[in-house]
C-alpha cells in the first residue's frame, strides 16, 4: 500500500508513513494481506483516525467507519479553504 499509494491519502505528505487495514486484519483473517483492503496514512492521520474518529485501536475497523472519516476530512478541507 505504501508504494503503491505514495503519499497518506488524507493529507498528502510522504514522511512517516504507515499501511492502515480499512476492514480490521484481526476480525477479516481473509483480507489481511489483500491490497485494497488497505490505504496508506501518515502517522499523524492513522492515529487521528484511530484515537479521534474510532477512539481506539483496539476497536476493530469497518469500511463503513473509515468512509465516514474520510468523507468528514474532506468536508472540513473543503469548508476551511475558503476561509
């Protein structure tokens, strides 16, 4: 995911990346080491996703949920650049 993605697809940068699994690896044993079931964040981002959106990571993650995150990031990128 890292490769292929390049930049953390919530915020652009190319340091400090991390693989995130959008279902979680531990309750989908199938779709652990399937590429598109994940996407690569920064670490700024995959811990704000996890502590702020998903409040642990101890939490097992659903594509619904991360979808919900990202749509939130974009809404408030979208209604913060016109400030």
């Amino acid at each position: 995911m890292i490769r292929r993605d390049k930049v953390c697809k919530v915020c652009g940068t190319r340091i400090n990346r991390h693989a995130h699994h959008i279902e979680s690896a531990s309750s989908n044993k199938e779709l652990r080491f399937n590429p598109k079931n994940g996407i690569c964040l920064c670490k700024s981002c995959h811990t704000q996703y996890h502590t702020n959106f998903n409040r642990s990571f101890r939490v097992k993650t659903t594509r619904y949920n991360f979808m919900n995150f990202m749509a939130l990031i974009t809404y408030a990128k979208n209604k913060f650049k016109r400030i």
